[in-house]
C-alpha cells in the first residue's frame, strides 16, 4: 500500500479513536464540570503544543520535509500553546482567562486548519515518512487537539447548564 494512502487511513482512524473515546469518557466528564475548570482542562492539553517545535529539529524531521509546512506547524504550536499557558495563569483573573481561552481555541484552529492546507499542498501524505519521529503528531495528536477546540467553543458559545430544582 502506498505511503499516501497509509498516512491517510491512520488519520482518518485517529479521528474516529478519538472521537469514540471522546464521546464516551471525555465529553460527559467536561460536560459535568464548571465552566472554567473544563476549559482549563482543554488549555492544560493545549498548553503542550510548544511539542510542535519538533517539525523544525533537525534529526528528528526528515532533511525533505516541506518548509512551508514544518515552519508553519511549529510555531502555530507555539503559538498556541503559550496562549493556552496564559490562559492557565490567568484563571483567577476572570475577563483576561476567558480572552486567552477564544484567542487559544482561535489561533489553535486556524493553526491546524492551516497545516492541513500546507500539507495537502505540499503532498505530505505522499513523504509522510520525512516525519520521522513526529510522525504520531498528526495521526494521534492532532485529531484530539482538533476535537477539543470545537469543544471548547461549543461551551463557549452554549448557555449555562441549568440545574434541576428539587
């Protein structure tokens, strides 16, 4: 089979693991705790992102993995993980935590979004192998960090859940 078509299918299976997984223990737990603390659990997931760096370390990246998609890659990472990191210092803050949380999940989204248009662009699937190392990044990684970004605007954008009275 080739290399396309094996990156390809592990992506599309790692969207539906995580889902699966989402769906039945991530979502019911995020949907059961307060507003804020769910959200922080989101930005703690995201605050690791600075982990995309790697598309730029030589050695661990093939020396032909397109630059226009590595370079774009790691420092949308960064870029999002150091805004999920101020949105962990800023949660007894109030406006500010909830700013860095939308700029985080927004960044975040246009980041992967993004990756993928370089990606395809660049036929990635095709010298999925010039990875390396990172190669798990957009097979196991990115499908939950996808996930969890449209969670968390979803609570964003819903309304408080009312409780029952008794």
């Amino acid at each position: 089979m080739p290399p396309a078509n094996i990156f390809t299918m592990q992506l599309v299976l790692g969207y539906i693991a995580w889902l699966l997984c989402f769906r039945a223990y991530i979502w019911p737990r995020l949907k059961s705790m307060d507003r804020i603390e769910a959200q922080r659990a989101i930005a703690t997931l995201h605050s690791f992102r600075f982990f995309g760096l790697v598309f730029v370390v030589p050695g661990v990246v093939g020396p032909h993995l397109p630059s226009a998609f590595a370079t774009f890659a790691a420092y949308g990472d960064l870029a999002t993980g150091l805004l999920a990191i101020l949105a962990l210092l800023a949660v007894k803050t109030g406006p500010l935590f909830w700013l860095f949380v939308v700029a985080f999940n927004v960044v975040g989204i246009g980041d992967l979004s993004l990756d993928y248009f370089h990606a395809i662009r660049a036929n990635l699937p095709a010298m999925a192998g010039e990875l390396g190392a990172a190669y798990a990044i957009p097979i196991i990684y990115v499908p939950l960090l996808m996930i969890t970004h449209i969670a968390a605007l979803y609570m964003l954008v819903r309304p408080p859940a009312r409780h029952a009275s008794v």
